[in-house]
C-alpha cells in the first residue's frame, strides 16, 4: 500500500508546546471513495494484460500442437521455419511478461499513474484539515505509533473532506448501520450474457468504501442463496421474490435491476429497493457505448441511490 507522505506544517521551534495530530492512512485509502474507482481501473488493465499474455501462450501452444500433427508431412526446411516461429514468438512473450509483469513494469507504471493523484489529494486534504484544527505536525498512526488520545486523530475529519464531492458524509453510529445487498442484474437479451454478474462485481467494488454507512451483504452469500433457490444469478426474479429473498439475507436494502446490450451499446436500470417497507425507493436508468465505460457509470449511479438512503 502507497504511504501518505508526513505532513509538516509551519512550526515555531521556540513555542513552548506543539500540537501533534494523527491519521490512520489505512482507514483512509480503505474509506476514500475515490479508491473504489482507481481500483476497479486497475483491476481492469492488469485483465487486459493477462488476457493478452494468455493470448500469446495460446498462440504458442497452437503452433507447437501444429508441429506435432505436421512433422511427418513437412520437408526440413518447413519443420525448422515453424521451429522459428515457435522461438521467435515465445521470446515475445517473455518480453511482454518481463515488460508488463517485471519491476518497473506496465503494471506498477498503472499503479503510479492511478496512486498519484490520491495521494496528493489525501495530502491536500490532511494538511487542510492539520491548519484547521491548529496541528503543528501530522504524524501516521498505521506507521506503529505506540498510543495516541483519540482526541488528537483526524482520520474521519479528512475522510469526510476527501468525500466532500461524493456527497455522502453522514457517519452513523455503529449500532445504526442497516445492511445492504446487490443481486446480479438480470440479463435482457443473449447479447448481454456475463454482463449482469459483471455489473454486480463492479457493485461491489463500489460500494466498499460506503462500509461506515453500511453493512454490507457479501456477495458470496447472496449467489450461494440463489444456487440453494434453484435460481439461475441472472434469472428473473419477481418482486415477491425480492423482497422474500431480502428478509432471509436480513438485508435492509437491496439493489437490482436489469442489463441488456444491442451492437455494443449497453442499457441498464439499477433499482433500490427497502425490505422493510416492501417498497422501491428510487431508480437509475442509463446508458453506455461500450463495457470500458460500463464501470464509472455504475458506480456513478450507485452514490445517487445511497444518497437517495440519506434523505429518506
């Protein structure tokens, strides 16, 4: 994990007492909803990276198996060209492995790229809060600090102004926290196949950082109850079904909806229900060009329907 840089703020050597603040940059990296985002991107260029190395052994295997079905038909001279290719692509692949895989490689490059600017908003904003609350000095209290008066931690103070532009900053107590689950979108149509339990992971990657708003349903319970229903992940379930589903996960929320994918345009509607009340409480309806864009607009949505929570 990337470390916040120690923030040191102007200090009066001469002053007789120095007020030293703490932040928890763990929690911080955890709870920042900005995280959420930058992870799902990096998650998703390392897929892209496998699938391509995955390619290339592909490639290799098929022309190995080709050999091996041909080498009583082929003159010399054919057996060693295809031999040539064998080497020649496997050392592409070894390169791309120590290119993208290897240290200093496309994968860490992706890392920098996506870390640097949170961390320079999370210094930004731990400095702000640091002037504010008349901090002399910040100091990491995940680098082993051995005790420190909870009056003197700023972590929730810097999470609150990082999240300022999510809109949700609201910290219930502990014992208020209502629990919350995402079933996989139903898929409309063939052309959608995978994409309704693709929406749900990125779901669930979204709303990780909402876990001091929410307790969150784990999504391995909700597929094992579907498989115990006999229901397909993506089957179409009616609202009696919802709501009864939800009451045996003791959910307060669920969210559903649908996907469908006509040439490459997707369209979906993620729906908020309230178990309780047995009601829907609001919806979103959008629609992309492609599956790279698939990601920012479904995390956009899920904030508008966690809000929509807060203002009830």
């Amino acid at each position: 994990m990337r470390k916040i840089s120690l923030i040191l703020l102007p200090m009066f050597f001469l002053a007789k007492e120095q007020k030293i603040g703490f932040v928890e940059s763990n929690r911080i990296f955890q709870e920042y909803q900005a995280t959420a985002t930058a992870n799902v991107q990096f998650n998703e260029f390392v897929t892209q990276c496998r699938d391509s190395a995955a390619s290339l052994q592909q490639a290799i295997t098929n022309l190995k198996q080709e050999l091996e079905a041909q080498k009583l038909l082929l003159s010399e001279e054919a057996r060693l060209k295809k031999l040539d290719e064998i080497e020649d692509l496997t050392k592409t692949y070894n390169q791309y492995l120590q290119d993208v895989f290897g240290p200093g490689g496309k994968i860490e490059q992706k890392n920098d790229e996506l870390m640097a600017p949170l961390l320079k908003k999370i210094n930004e904003a731990v400095a702000k809060i640091a002037a504010q609350e008349g901090f002399s000095m910040v100091i990491d209290l995940s680098e082993g600090v051995f005790y420190a008066n909870p009056e003197l931690n700023i972590t929730d103070l810097v999470i609150n102004e990082l999240n300022r532009e999510y809109g949700v900053t609201i910290q219930p107590q502990e014992g208020a926290k209502k629990y919350i689950g995402i079933l996989a979108l139903r898929e409309e149509n063939s052309e959608a196949l995978g994409l309704g339990q693709m929406s749900q992971d990125i779901l669930y990657d979204a709303i990780a950082p909402f876990q001091q708003l929410f307790r969150i349903i784990p999504k391995t319970t909700i597929r094992t109850e579907y498989y115990n229903q006999g229901w397909n992940p993506t089957t179409n379930i009616d609202d009696i079904q919802i709501y009864r589903l939800g009451r045996k996960l003791l959910a307060d929320y669920l969210i559903t909806g649908k996907i469908s994918m006509i040439s490459r345009k997707i369209e979906y509607t993620i729906i908020l229900k309230d178990i309780n009340k047995e009601t829907e409480i609001t919806r979103k309806t959008s629609s992309v060009s492609d599956e790279n864009r698939l990601s920012e607009a479904l995390t956009n949505d899920l904030r508008a329907l966690l809000n929509a929570i807060q203002k009830q």
